[in-house]
C-alpha cells in the first residue's frame, strides 16, 4: 500500500444539536473543536444535526401515513374491477 495516500483515520466525538448526545467512533473528519472524553482524553469534536438519538424513525416518535384511505380513494374512483384475465 501507498504511504501517505490515505486521508488520517483517528477518533472522533460526534455530539447531536438537538439532544446533546455524544459518542466516540473513528473518522478521517476533523474539527478546531475538541472535548475532553470519559477516559482522559481530548478528542476532536463534530456536532451533527441529527443522529440516531434524534432521528423519528429510531426514537419512535415516525407517523404513518394512511394507506387504507388511499386505497378506498381508488376503489371509489375505480371500482372493484376484477383483472382482465390473461391469455
């Protein structure tokens, strides 16, 4: 493998803005800010707009939309029409 090729690979605090949640993983992006984490070490900080934290799917906070209406909007526009049958 090249040296010098492949951008530097290093931990990374990612913080969520809209919850304050914060988690250490490993990145090659980089920030002027930095923060102390839970073990003594400083590491370079990125805030997010969203995160698993935030996100309506993984909080559970997703609406559904209302298929059966559509579905009745179709019957209502197009019947109960039995498919045409093949040859």
């Amino acid at each position: 493998m090249k040296r010098d090729m492949h951008p530097d690979y290093h931990p990374v605090v990612y913080r969520d803005r809209a919850t304050g949640e914060q988690f250490l993983t490993r990145s090659t992006e980089t920030s002027r800010d930095s923060v102390e984490w839970e073990d003594g070490n400083t590491y370079p900080l990125v805030v997010v707009d969203i995160s698993a934290y935030s996100h309506p799917f993984w909080t559970g906070k997703s609406t559904l939309l209302d298929t059966a209406g559509n579905v009745e909007k179709f019957r209502r526009r197009y019947g109960d029409r039995a498919r045409p049958p093949r040859r």
